[in-house]
C-alpha cells in the first residue's frame, strides 16, 4: 500500500519535473530548497548538538499557519528552553516568514518530501520528541516512519475546508478501494487531532481518524500575536500625518490576477478620497514583479517597499534608491517584501483582504480584527468560512460581490467613523473572546513531552 503510494508520488514528481525546473529557473523556487526537501544538507539543523533531549519539531506549510504558530511556538521555547525547536515550512514565503517572527527557533528548515528515504533522513537528524502540525496536511510515509520511532505527531488547530472536503470525497468515490485504507491507515499514525470545529472533527474522523484521538479545541488564529511596531510602520504613520495623506487603505495577501481588482477597489475610494494612500502587498514574492507592472498599465505613479531608506527584512533590498518620502503624485506603496504587512494594518483606515476576489478561497481575517479595524473582503472565503460568515453576521465585517462594491462599502465606513469605530470594536471583541486554543494545545503537547522528559533524544 505504501510503495504504491511512493511509486506514484515518484512517477507525478518525473513526469511535472518541466514544470518544476521551468518555475525554478523563472522564480528561484523549489530547486533552491530541493537538496533539502529530499534529507540531504539540511541547513541550519547542524547548530543542534549531537546529543539533546528530544526537540520540539512545529511543521507550519505556508504563511497563514506560520503566523498562527508564531506564540505557540514561543511559549514552547519559554516552557522548554532545553529542548531544540525546530520549524519547518513548504513554501519560500513560509519559510521567510518563519525567519522573520521566530528568531528565537533553533533551526527553521523546508519539511521533507514524502518520500521514506527523505523523512527518515530529517527525523534522524532532528530527533524529535514531538512533531506538531498545524492545521490538516496529511503525509502517510511521514506520519508511519514518526509512529516507527514512537514519535508522537499532532494535528493542531486542524481544519478541513469545504473545498479540500469535496475533493476528498471525489478522491474516494474514484478511487475508494485503495485511497481508504491507505488513508485509515496513515491517520492512524497520529496520536492526537486537536481540531477547529465539529464539522472539522467530523470531516477527519470520516477520513479515517480514530474517533478516540479527535477532540475539538479551538481555531489557533485567535490566540495571535500582535506584531511590534516595525522602522516601516513608524515611518508611514509619520509621513502620512505630514503629508495629509488620508485615508490609509491597505490591500493585504492580493493573489495572482486580483492585483487589478485590488486598483479598482481604491479607485473607487479615491474618487471621493483624492489624497488617499494605497499599500498594496501581494501574497507571494514572485507577484513583486507583475503587481509592478500592474500598477504601471492603471497609469499610477508607485514607489516600493524596497526603494526605501529603512531597515527591513532580508527579502527587501533595502535601501535602494535612499527613498525617505512619499511624493505627492504617489498614490501607491507597492510592498514588495515579507513579514511587515500585520504591523500596517494598525494603521489602516480601510482594509481589504485579498484572495477573495478571485476563486483562490480567502485569507486570514484576523490580524485586522485584532487590531479593531473592519475587514472588507469579496466572495471566496471558503478557507475562511466560518469566520468569515461570524463576523458578517456579527457586524464585524463585510463582504461584497465585486470591487466596486468594495470600495463602496469603504467609503461608507469612511464617511461614518461612529460605525466604523463600533465595528472595529466588534471585530477586536470577537478576536480576544475566541481565545484558549494555545492553552488547549499546550496541555496536549505538554502530556506528550512529559513521557520524554530523560535521556536523549533516539
């Protein structure tokens, strides 16, 4: 069963392997990383001692689960000084992120590719006493090779959305015979799913889940950590109060092809707020470039992120141009780096959250709900689902159809700071009362370390 499983994920990885060299050579991705995904030089992993008690391995696939794992994370290390922590991610914005918000990891590395060789070549080398994944990826020759050395794994804040539910189903009405058992199987592999809802709880066990080891504890995004203020953040808040540029509208996490539509949002606000100020941050480094050119073809004068004069992180070529301030005929802060949009969002006046425009399913609310600010996000929200429907229904956000409705909305809010003001405060109140998953999760990876607590790790 699972060398079938490895024989077919050798077969895909050789017949796409143009794909992947093609948007390798194009983007610097998955060949920079891929020596590593497959077990060999794994960078950063020798600063751990030869010898340590078992360490803390926290595998969080992308940006949004990076920034949700941030405090557990921290709290782990404060509880846990002695035991190496380890962060893996899959994508290069992921891994940024990671490097970024936890400089306090011992090491920070690309997961393995899927394969036994590769993942016996990682958990050797990382010696893991716990390895915790945030959120549903499920990776069988992973999760049998962990439950091999008796490692125990851990899905937190686990969430099965209705989009990966249909496929799922899809996937098992076709081929059912041989995906079923090996899915029961795999599942059975892991010692606890700590999930985000019922519906999520529910999902997994009827993927194969031991009804035993599902509990429901709670979405791990509300327990965020607000970012410090960032050198950017700063400086904007003071150029903006300067230079009269108000209102402040920040389009965060903008996919592939919405770029557009995120112009056309300000556009709209812009007709009855002249001097406003756009931030717009696309979701992935390789959008940096067409997001630019975007901008360039809607005729609007733009500076970035990276032609600044101000200390940033290592994705900016900071610097660049000895930038200070913001001309008058700018309308448009392109961000072109990683980990310094949550710091902006304090600022903002009007929010969009991108990826909801276009059928990419939505990101994080959260962060600018933490912050009390209202956010205005289109129609695909299926990753987000219930939190995007409780807080429309709460009156802690809003979502439309199109962009114009979007900047419609926005100039409404902005017209009336009574209602935003009481919006916003419903937004923070939603984020702060659904707190307690960290704790929920702590408890259950603390019950697992205490069985390592002598001798090193195997």
């Amino acid at each position: 069963m699972y060398f079938l499983y490895s024989f077919l994920m050798g077969l895909a990885a050789l017949l796409t392997s143009p794909y992947w060299l093609i948007q390798g050579l194009r983007h610097g991705k998955y060949l920079s990383n891929l020596g590593q995904r497959l077990g060999f030089s794994i960078s950063g992993l020798e600063k751990l001692p030869a010898q340590h008690p078992g360490a803390i391995w926290i595998h969080a696939v992308s940006v949004g689960e990076a920034l949700s794992g941030v405090t557990l994370a921290r709290r782990l290390k404060d509880s846990y000084p002695q035991r190496p922590l380890v962060v893996s991610t899959t994508t290069l914005t992921g891994y940024a992120l990671a490097k970024e918000r936890m400089p306090f990891a011992d090491a920070i590395i690309f997961f393995p590719l899927d394969w036994a060789f590769s993942v016996r070549r990682v958990l050797g080398a990382i010696k893991p006493a716990v390895v915790i994944i945030l959120e549903t990826e499920i990776w069988p020759n992973f999760l049998r090779e962990s439950a091999r050395r008796n490692v125990p794994v851990l899905f937190v804040s686990g969430r099965i959305s209705d989009r990966s539910f249909a496929r799922w189903q899809s996937y098992l009405g076709a081929f059912g015979f041989y995906l079923k058992p090996l899915l029961k199987s795999a599942l059975s592999h892991a010692s606890t799913f700590l999930m985000q809802s019922q519906q999520d709880a529910d999902r997994i066990r009827a993927l194969g889940a031991p009804s035993e080891n599902v509990a429901v504890s709670g979405n791990l995004k509300y327990d965020l950590e607000l970012p410090a203020t960032t050198p950017l953040a700063k400086w904007l808040e003071e150029e903006c109060a300067r230079r009269g540029r108000t209102p402040l509208i920040v389009a965060g996490s903008v996919v592939a092809t919405e770029e557009p539509l995120a112009l056309l949002v300000f556009g709209v606000v812009q007709g009855d707020f002249p001097k406003a100020l756009l931030v717009l941050a696309p979701r992935k480094p390789e959008r940096f470039a067409p997001t630019a050119e975007f901008i360039e073809e809607s005729h609007r004068k733009f500076i970035r992120r990276s032609e600044l004069s101000l200390p940033g992180p290592s994705s900016s070529s900071s610097a660049s141009n000895g930038l200070n301030s913001i001309p008058d005929d700018v309308t448009v802060l392109l961000l072109d780096s990683i980990g310094e949009l949550a710091s902006l969002y304090r600022l903002a006046d009007g929010v969009f959250v991108g990826g909801s425009l276009v059928d990419s399913g939505g990101h994080n609310i959260l962060e600018p709900a933490a912050f009390g600010k209202v956010p205005v996000f289109g129609p695909s929200m299926e990753n987000f689902a219930a939190i995007a429907a409780r807080f429309v229904e709460s009156k802690a956000a809003i979502q439309v159809e199109s962009p114009e409705d979007a900047g419609v909305e926005m100039i409404h809010l902005l017209k009336d700071p009574e209602k935003m003001q009481s919006m916003g405060g419903t937004a923070r109140q939603l984020v702060e009362s659904s707190r307690g998953a960290l704790d929920r999760a702590l408890t259950a990876i603390s019950q697992h370390l205490a069985q390592h607590q002598d001798g090193p790790a195997r």
